[in-house]
C-alpha cells in the first residue's frame, strides 16, 4: 500500500482539477506519509530502547551467575574441610560415604541417608545445595534473556529498513510532488509567490516570544520548551538546535527538570504516571496516534511538539487531536 502511495503521479486528469485542489490532494497525501514516517521512526526509538534494557538485565544476570558461583566455591571448600576433619576424626560410616561416592553428587545423596552428619555438616550440606539452585536459576534467566535480545535486535533491524525505505521513498515522492504542482500553477507563479509569502511572513507577535505560564508545575521543563519554538524538525535530533517529536521531550525534561527519559514516543508514555485528560498539568507529556507522537502540555488547550519534516517546533491547539496517552514524568 505504502509503494502505490509513493509512485502515484499527477495524471492529466488531476492536473485538470482546479489549481488549488491540486495542491490540497497533494499536501494531504504528504502529511499522511510524514505521519506514518514518524510512527515508523518511533517504533525504530521504542525497539532501540528494548535492546537496550535487556542488554542491561543480561549483564545483571552475569553478575549473579558470578556470585553464585563464587559461593558454590567457598561453600564447596568448607564441605570438604569438614570432610577431613571427620576423616581425621575417624568417623567410619562418614568415610564409608566419601569412598563409596562416585561423584559430588552422590556424596551428598549419600549424606542425606546416613543422616549421620552432625546439625553443622547438615547445615553445610543444605548451603551448597541452595547455591548450585541459585546458580541454576541464574543460568536459565540468562538463557531466557538471551531469547529476548535475540527477539528485540529482530525487531530493531526490521524497523530500521522500514524507517530507511519509508524516508527514502517519502523524499522522493515529496520532491516529485512538488516539482508537478509547481509546474501545473507556473502560470499563476507570481501571485501564488506573493500571497504564500503573506501568509508564511513572521507575525508581530511570533511563537517564539511566547511567554512561558508563570507559578506552573514543572515550570521549568515548561520553560524550556517554549524556548525551542521555532527551531527545525529534523528525524534523530534531540537539541539543541533541531529536534524530533520525543527529542524535544526528552530535551526539555533534561534541562529543566534534571529527568532523563528515553528517546521514543512509546518509551516516554511509561516514565510515570498517566493523569486524566481532566488534570492534566503544564509540563505533562501527550501522545498521539497510539505512541507514534508526543508533545508537551502547556496549559488551557496548548501543548508544544515538534510536528514533522520541513515544519518547525510549534504552539498547537490540544482539542484539535485525538490524545491516546498522557504522563507526569517521575
């Protein structure tokens, strides 16, 4: 679907249409392939984030394994000390079991029937065991995050091409649709020209000297957000000067709040608690499109985000999207 999407053209009868219609159709088909690039590109961030934390529990998992082992090893020693000295001590039916055991395991099966052993050597006894558990749960826990970082590289590389072939094929096509309106308007160039002009000139009173809500909660992160209006969307980029969707967030929850939070959109939603629509407080993160977008809630009906390619961090009205998820970073 996507393909048929990018290599539609302009046909004769399009071109036919009404000038303005054209230039509609077309920049609804671009903002729908900007939007499902930005989804794809934060399921890219959220897959990233996932390698990243099971990365972590596997070497978690070492460090006990590690651990186990070593008091498999002192446990191991004192056993077999204890062992001598019985043997120095001539406790015949404990040596009978020694000599008798082909291995470490049938000794302390061994050591379970006679239960001749004195409540120490129990003990001892019941030491080891409780370590070879441990180091074996240790070791399973290790097997079954290996099968998770397996699963999430998985799904990290197959998001990866999705993002490199939807960016690729969406340049091309909005380079391509560009190119087919402007040369469908060229006889109304000029005043095109001049009126998109008027209306894209910078107003007397520009969003980025919005002033910052004053007395609000996360004041600061707040803050820092209105500070970025006006600065360029760039896929990837996190501050200081350009930034995607979660970039600016995570940016702004960095500087002015000290909080690092991950960088995706889906990631974000679950650094804290998520308040109702009905309590939302400035600084609170929204997201859209069910973790495909997030901005940042700035009080009344606003919330600043970074929208997509070619626009610019931005105030927007809250009431005019769908909200599919909130959260108060912690």
């Amino acid at each position: 679907m996507l393909i048929a999407m990018l290599t539609v053209a302009l046909s004769p009868a399009l071109l036919a249409q009404p000038l303005d219609q054209q230039k509609a159709d077309a920049q609804r088909e671009v903002e729908a392939l900007q939007q499902k690039l930005e989804d794809s590109m934060e399921r890219y961030n959220y897959a990233c984030e996932r390698l990243s934390e099971t990365k972590g529990a596997i070497e978690t998992n070492k460090e006990q394994i590690s651990d186990a082992e070593a008091q498999l090893a002192v446990n191991k020693g004192r056993l077999n000390k204890r062992a001598r000295a019985m043997y120095m001590s001539r406790h015949n039916r404990f040596v009978d079991v020694v000599a008798n055991s082909k291995n470490f395991d049938e000794f302390l099966v061994g050591l379970d029937l006679t239960k001749k052993v004195s409540n120490q050597d129990a003990n001892l006894v019941a030491e080891v065991k409780a370590a070879r558990s441990q180091l074996e749960e240790a070791r399973s826990s290790l097997e079954n995050q290996k099968a998770e970082r397996e699963a999430a590289t998985k799904e990290m590389s197959a998001a990866k091409s999705a993002v490199e072939g939807d960016l690729s094929s969406a340049q091309g096509k909005l380079a391509n649709v560009e190119e087919q309106v402007r040369q469908a308007m060229v006889a109304r160039a000029a005043a095109a020209s001049s009126s998109s002009s008027r209306r894209n000139s910078v107003p007397s009173d520009p969003i980025s000297r919005r002033t910052r809500p004053p007395g609000a909660p996360h004041g600061g992160v707040v803050g820092v957000a209105y500070d970025q209006l006006g600065k360029p969307y760039v896929y990837g980029g996190s501050g200081p000067d350009v930034f995607d969707c979660s970039g600016l967030t995570m940016y702004c929850y960095r500087v002015g709040a000290g909080i690092s939070l991950p960088h995706s959109a889906t990631a974000q939603m679950y650094c804290g608690p998520s308040p109702a629509m009905s309590e939302l407080a400035p600084g609170d993160l929204v997201g859209f499109r069910n973790g495909g977008h997030v901005g940042m809630y700035v009080g009344g009906d606003e919330y600043i985000h970074a929208p997509s390619t070619g626009d610019v961090v931005r105030v927007a009205s809250l009431s005019s999207r769908s909200v599919t998820g909130t959260c108060r970073p912690d």
